[in-house]
C-alpha cells in the first residue's frame, strides 16, 4: 500500500471519538516538533522545548492529580446517577483537613508511629467521604435537587476551609508546615531521559497512576461496576433483579468522596500549605474534573488523558512565563479547558450521560 | 398434568377500588395460559400478586402444590416465578450478557471480577437451549424489540424460572415478532415451562394459549380451554352484557354534518396501520357510537380526529372546513370538546390544582384571560361550578389533581369538557372508573348535551354504554369500521360476532373468505390450525 492510499484511507475512515481525540492531540504535538525543528528562535522552537522538557512533565503530572482524582470521583458519581457537582467542594475541604490535622498534631511527629503527615492525609480524605456521605444522604435519602445539592457542597467548602483557617491561624492561608510530600525515586528508570520523570515522584502521582486502571477495572470488569453503570442507566432494572439501587448509590458516591479526597490532599500536602484566599488554592480544579471526565466520556482513561492535556497545558503556560518575551495572561491560559471541550464536543461528538442521572430513585411496590 | 399456579380466591383491594375480587386461577404445567381481558379489567394487578410486587387481602397463592407468601419479587423469583414487563427491564448500553447476569454475576479471581467468559457461555448454552437467537456480546440499544424481549426471557430462565409471566408480550412486536415469539412460547413450554400472558386481544389468545381465562371488571368470567370455545364467546366475556341502566332517551333530531372523516387512514406508534380508510358523518343532535374491543384502531381513529395523531391519508371536516392538518388549539378553540382516554396523560396536570385544571384549553379566552392575564376568580368559579354540578369529592377547587381518586378526576376532566359549550363532544371511555351514581349522571348529561343539538362522538369498550346512548353505532375491527348499525335493532350476539371481525349474515363461510381477501388468514372461529396464525399487529 502507497502512502498516498494510506493518507487518504486514513482520511477517510469514519474516526471513532476516541480516535479522533488522540489523533487531534498527536497531530499538534507533532505540528509544534516540526515547526520547532525547521524554525529554530522561533515560538514554536521555545514550545518543543518547554514540552520536551523533563522538568515540564514532572509537574504536569503534580498538576493532574487533583484533578485526575477529583475526575475519577466524579464518574463513580455520576454512574451510579448522582451527578456530584460538588467535587470542586470536597476538593477544597480535605486540602484544608489534611494541612489542619498534621499542624495540630505536630507536624514532624508520629501519632501510633506513623508520621503526622500522612495521618493529615488519610484525615484530609476521611474529611472527604463524610461530606460526600453528607451530600449522599441529602440527595438519596431526602431527594434533594443533585445540582443545589453538589452547589451547596462547593460553598459550604469554599466558606467553610478559610473561615476555620482563621480561627485558627489568623488568617485565610494556613502556616506552612515546613514538610510536604516526599519524592520517591526509583533508581534507574529514573534515569531515563524525558520519561524518567515517571519514576521520580510523589507518593500520590504513583497512586494516580495505579487509580486510573483500578477505576477503570472497577467499573467494567466487576460486579459492582455492572451495578453502579446500572443504577445509572436504569436503576428499575437493577431494583428487579434484587439490586438495592440506593446501597449501590451510597456505596459509589463514597467511594467519589473517597477518590476526590486523595486528590485535594494530595495537593495541600504536596505545598505543605492551604491557602484560602479567593477561590482557594483548589481554584477551579473540580470543575475542570468534571470538564475531563466528560471530555473523556466517563472512561477512567480519557478522564485521565483529558486531565494531563489540561495540567499539561499549564505546566507549559507557567513555563512559558519564565521565557523572556512571552507574556501570556494565565487567566487566558486557564480558559482553555473549557473552550476545548466546548469545541471538542460540539465538532467531534457527544459524550453519553447516563441516562438516569440526576434522577431520583424510589422503590415503589408496596 | 400437574399444577403449576393455583391462585386460590385471590382479592386485591386498593383504597377505593377492589382491583380483584374473588380470583381463581389454575394453570397445568407445561401449558400457555392466556389471562384476557379489557384494559383496567385486573390482569396487571392480578399477575403483580402472584410476582410478589402486591400482596393479596384476600387469598392463596399456590405455587407447585405449595401455598406461599411472597413479600418481594425476589421471594417469587426464588420459587421459580419470572415475570416479564411491559416496560423492558433494560440497561440499555450494556451488554445482552451483562443484562442478563445482572446482580447474579458469576465470580472469578476470588470473587473480585466477573467471570465474563463464563457468564457468556451460559447465556449462550441458554439461548440455544430454547432456539432464541441472540447474540450475547450484543449492545441492547443495537438489537430489536423482539429480540430484547427475548433477553427479558432469557434473564428470568437465567435465574432458574419454571412459570414465566409476561405482561402484553406483544403490544411492542411488529407482526413477525408476534410469530417468532409464540414460537419461543411453544419451545419453553415443550421443555416443561409455564406461559402465563396478559393480552387484549382475543385473536391472540385463542392462537397461542392453550387456555384462557376471562377478567372482566376484577372478576374471573370465565376460564375456558381454547379449543372448545369461540372468538364470539371470549368477546362476549370481555365485554360483558350486563343490564343496562336504561337511559330515558327522546328519539334522535340529527341536523347538519358537524364532523366527518373520508378515507381516514393513521399509524400506530410504531408505524403500523392502525386505521384504514374509515368513513363517516357526525350530525348535529346525534350521538355516533364505537364499539370494539380496545386496541382495534379506536383510539388512533380518535387521536387523528382530535388533532393528536397526523393521520397518513385521508381528511377530517369540521363545521364545514378541513382541519385535517389544523393544530390542536384551533379545534379546541373551534368548540371541540374531548374526554381523552387517558386521564393522566392527557386529561390533566397531576401537579396543577382543580382551579387551574378547570380552565386547561381555555386559559388564553375569555372569559378566564383578558391580554394575557388570568382571571383567577372566574376560573376558581368556574372550577367550584363543575365540582357542584358533576358531584367531584373532595369539593376542593384547591386540591391538586393527583390527590383525587381516579373516578373523581373523570368527573372533573368530564365536566371540564362538557361545559365548554362545544359544538363536538368527542368523549372516549367517558365513564372509566367512575362509580354507578355519576355514570347514569354523565350519561344524561351527554344525552342533554345531544338533545341541545351538540354533535356526540363516544367510545366505549362497553358495550351497554355506547349501545344505550348510541343512535347509530360503528363497530370497529382491526383499524375497520365493520358495520354501522342501529343499536336498537342489533342484537349482542351480532355484535359480538362483528367485533371479532365476522359479518353476522354470512358468519361462517364469507368471513373466512373476507380473512382471506385482506390478506390476514385468520379463519373462522376456534380453528387453530398451524397456518392460521392472527397478525394482530394492526389490531391495535
């Protein structure tokens, strides 16, 4: 086969949403390499080298975990058919937690031999999953509207976190706790050039790495997952085959809980600090997991891909800062998620919502 | 032979309705069992009793010369019972495997994953078992409505079910699912399975039971072997032929033409012929009966004349103009009053209170709206009239319509439409539900409405109402007005004979000529030969 039949077959081909995606993301890495390697000094020079670079990949990966955590929350959310727009709170309030916890404890100390710092961090997610119970009960038990619900959640957070730092610090900014997340670094393959960034990390972008596939494993290859994808879709079904539709919910928008909480832990206790002012430290990183787990249509995978192209993208925005001459606003920069996925879903395809979601479920049979 | 199900003087009652009284049920193992009836007649209920969803007030359930309690489907399920809705129990974007091991999940890996492989090959040994086609690895979205059924089945034998229940199996199948599924019918119950199904249609009944049993009005009228019984004789039972409350009736004035269809031809929802070229006048000062058994066309006939269903062919004339393509609100507007057969669906806002449901169609008019504004007095007065005048309980313009009983809700939706002062009162089933006192009101009224000069255009599954109030009667069969007859003169018998497809003068021989002629080879009554299978999808 000729180039030429391969270039047209392939442009011809009926390309898949997943194809498409990639292809679009491996398209314009390999413009910018081209560009960058035939125009050297130029923009497009300096990009290839900000991307190429290992330092820029380490913290693309710091960057995603909130997210990353926060988007595998949010599809266990929304699966079983709760649709937790709240994640952006639960976010926000184990951050907080798991700084509080270890600052009152002490932070270099050990409690039951294990050192503070890690007992703020199992604190920052138990944080997570009782307001997430909490937000559980309103919507399942109560039937409360899932979006007021997931809003209030945010606020409650987003008032709550700065209002306790005052009364306990002073101040909306807790105090540094002057240790943070350790690197492990695996020897050798950290040594690898670019990718060695994959093996020279904190403990929690080793956790996302084995949390994207479990979730993934989760909720097609187990019992539990046909149960939750079930509720979603058509928790009736479920209700007839002897499924408790509501133990299924309570169980998934737990275990949301619990996975948005490795992530705001995870990125309080990487800076060793909460800081409250404004919109948080958190800033928008909940409502970029929902763009991402959308964008990745509820695939653990895609959430996760859609999730290292946003923190990706401003790994290199706030690299691109330090390179004289180009001074792009960041606020311009923090736009491109959502203008992706609009023009994303609106030119290539349409995720699948579950179509339960949002719904209330009763058992009605007397 | 022995005894598969034994529903033993089963009596179901709600608050305000006995939805079942007095039931005995008996089905041999090994057997189809057709549970035939009108809509509302008890079946649903009936079947839901002996699925575990209901309990009885009253009554034993048998299963297997057993007596059982069930407290939830899976208790039934657990004694061999699976019932299949008409609702489709489905996950749509999973897998016909996935579905039907749902909640049953094989395990593998110490119970951590589902064993897929294996779940796929009992699914797949299940469904050559009994000849289904299905592919396991198949998407539910992507496979037919016929074949989805067919994983509804395979779940409920999936789980072990010997008695299998299944709630108008074919209201959802196009002519050829209806076959391959009477098919599958005849594999299950050679390997020792029990059919019961709940089905409307008598043609149905006799072709793919071997016994039948009759609910009219919550009660067993008859139970009978298919054999030795007729299409005649079940729509006699179906519709009964109890006295009528003879209506004072004044002999009939009709005046000018206020509505008429020519060639009027609709679809059902699923792109079926339902109505086929029917032709006929109303005239002022008459009531225009239809009688049928339900599902003959009726109320598609009724949707393309009251401007719900675009009809295929053919026109509809009003007051001299064609409305054929007109939109709803202008018939309404144009004076056509309509008691819709559904009152949840159509005939009010569940969530609205009796105020507000009272002036639905009118709301934009005077004398309840001026420039956009409602007048909330007029319309709470005119709500109080209608409550007083059609005896609605609780007499509370402020209660909202679904904490009504469904009688009440009638009276209301009935009062509503008659007080429009319409020109054409178009009134399907007007006294569903509603108790004996308020039926002989509504009748009167309806027959006031017509000595007043209104046009009245009435269907009714019972056949004492639109024979009492009729002044000419069509009688409608398979999307046909077999006959238009002179209520005073016909007898039941004839009738019957007309709803079940025959013309009473040459019953026997011609009819089985005319089934020939259209096509549909259904044969004389009682006759189950293979060949003789009813495509009863244009029944409906």
């Amino acid at each position: 086969m000729s180039t030429q039949n391969t270039l047209t077959g392939l442009l011809e081909r009926d390309w898949s949403y997943r194809e498409t995606l990639v292809g679009g993301a491996v398209g314009i890495f390999v413009t910018i390499a081209v560009l960058g390697l035939l125009l050297p000094e130029s923009l497009w020079a300096d990009l290839f080298g900000i991307i190429t670079e290992r330092s820029t990949l380490s913290s693309a990966l710091r960057l995603s975990v909130p997210i990353v955590f926060a988007a595998l929350g949010g599809i266990f959310a929304e699966k079983v058919g709760v649709i937790n727009i709240g994640l952006e709170g639960l976010l926000i309030v184990s951050a907080f937690v798991a700084i509080l916890v270890p600052a009152i404890l002490g932070p270099t100390e050990t409690t039951l031999f294990i050192p503070n710092l890690w007992v703020g961090f199992a604190a920052g997610i138990l944080a997570s999953v009782l307001f997430s119970g909490l937000f559980a009960v309103v919507c399942i038990r109560y039937k409360a509207d899932q979006i007021i619900a997931g809003l209030a959640v945010w606020l409650i957070a987003l008032g709550l976190a700065p209002f306790a730092a005052t009364v306990y610090y002073g101040g909306v900014n807790t105090e540094n706790l002057g240790t943070s997340l350790p690197t492990w670094t695996i020897p050798v393959l950290s040594e690898i050039p670019l990718f060695g960034a994959f093996f020279s990390a904190t403990p929690a972008v080793y956790a996302m790495l084995l949390a994207v596939p479990a979730s993934w494993f989760v909720l097609n290859r187990t019992s539990f997952g046909n149960h939750v994808r079930a509720s979603g879709e058509n928790p009736r079904a479920l209700d007839t085959v002897g499924v408790n539709v509501s133990r299924v919910r309570y169980a998934s928008v737990l275990l949301s809980g619990f996975l948005t909480g490795i992530g705001g832990a995870a990125l309080s206790l990487g800076l060793g600090q909460f800081i409250g002012n404004n919109q948080t430290m958190v800033n928008g990183k909940g409502f970029i997991a929902i763009v991402a787990y959308l964008f990745g249509n509820y695939n653990p995978i895609g959430a996760f891909g859609a999730s290292f192209l946003f923190a990706g993208l401003e790994a290199v925005q706030i690299r691109l800062q330090q390179v004289p001459g180009y001074a792009i606003p960041d606020s311009l920069i923090q736009t491109i998620p959502y203008v992706t996925v609009i023009v994303v879903l609106a030119l290539v395809g349409r995720t699948r919502i579950p179509e339960a979601a949002g719904e209330h479920y009763e058992s009605g049979d007397d | 032979m022995t005894t598969a199900v034994h529903l033993d003087e089963i009596t179901k009652r709600f608050p305000g309705v006995v939805a079942n009284d007095d039931v005995d049920l008996t089905v041999e193992r090994g057997t189809v069992h057709a549970l035939l009836g009108e809509n509302g007649a008890g079946k649903t209920t009936l079947m839901n009793v002996l699925y575990g969803l209901y309990r009885p007030t009253e009554g034993r359930v048998v299963i297997e010369g057993e007596e059982r309690q069930f407290s939830s489907p899976r208790d039934a399920i657990d004694a061999g019972v699976g019932m299949i809705h008409q609702h489709f129990m489905l996950v749509d974007p999973m897998t016909v495997t996935e579905n039907i091991v749902l909640g049953n999940e094989p395990r593998k890996w110490f119970g951590l994953a589902v064993d897929r492989e294996g779940a796929r090959r009992d699914v797949r040994e299940l469904s050559d078992r009994y000849g289904f086609d299905v592919d396991p690895e198949a998407t539910i979205e992507d496979v037919s409505v016929g074949v989805q059924q067919r994983v509804e089945i395979l779940k409920a034998l999936y789980r072990g079910a010997d008695i299998l229940i299944l709630d108008e199996p074919t209201a959802v199948l196009t002519p050829q699912e209806v076959d391959d599924l009477f098919r599958v019918f005849e594999e299950l119950t050679d390997q020792g399975k029990t059919i019961i199904f709940i089905t409307h249609k008598l043609g149905e009944a006799l072709h793919a039971a071997d016994d039948v049993t009759v609910l009219r009005d919550g009660k067993n009228v008859g139970s009978v072997t298919t054999a030795d019984t007729s299409r005649e004789e079940l729509a006699e039972l179906m519709v009964g032929r109890e006295v009528f409350l003879q209506t004072e009736k004044a002999p009939s004035d009709p005046g000018d033409v206020v509505l008429s269809t020519d060639g009027l031809t609709a679809e059902d929802n699923r792109g079926i012929e339902a109505v086929s070229n029917v032709s006929f006048d109303v005239r002022e000062g008459e009531v225009f009966g239809i009688a049928g058994v339900d599902g003959n066309g009726q109320a598609e006939l009724i949707e393309a004349i009251t401007g719900l269903r675009k009809p295929t062919t053919g026109t509809v004339t009003y007051l001299g103009e064609d409305i054929t393509d007109a939109p709803r609100a202008d018939r309404i507007d144009a004076g056509m009053a309509y008691v819709p057969e559904d009152r949840h669906e159509r005939g009010l806002v569940m969530e609205f209170d009796l105020v507000q449901n009272g002036i639905l169609g009118s709301q934009h008019r005077a004398p309840f709206a001026e420039r956009g504004n409602i007048d909330w007095n007029t319309a709470r007065n005119h709500a109080e009239d209608i409550i007083r005048e059609y005896d609605v309980r609780p007499p509370n313009a402020d209660a909202d319509a679904v904490s009504l009983s469904g009688g009440n809700q009638q009276k209301f939706i009935v009062g509503r439409e008659f007080e429009r002062n319409p020109d054409l009162v178009v009134a399907t089933h007007p006294t569903r539900g509603v108790d004996i006192g308020s039926t002989e009101f509504i009748h009167d009224r309806l027959l006031e409405l017509r000595d007043e000069g209104k046009a009245v255009l009435l269907v009714s599954s019972k056949l004492d109402e639109v024979q009492g109030l009729s002044d000419r009667l069509a009688v409608m069969h398979d999307g046909e007005f077999m006959d238009v007859v002179d209520p005073q003169d016909v007898t039941e018998e004839e009738i019957g004979l007309l709803m079940a497809g025959e013309h009473p003068d040459d019953a026997a021989s011609a009819a089985e000529a005319d089934a020939i002629a259209d096509g549909r080879g259904e044969g004389t009554s009682g006759s189950r030969a293979a060949s003789d299978v009813p495509s009863d999808g244009g029944e409906r």
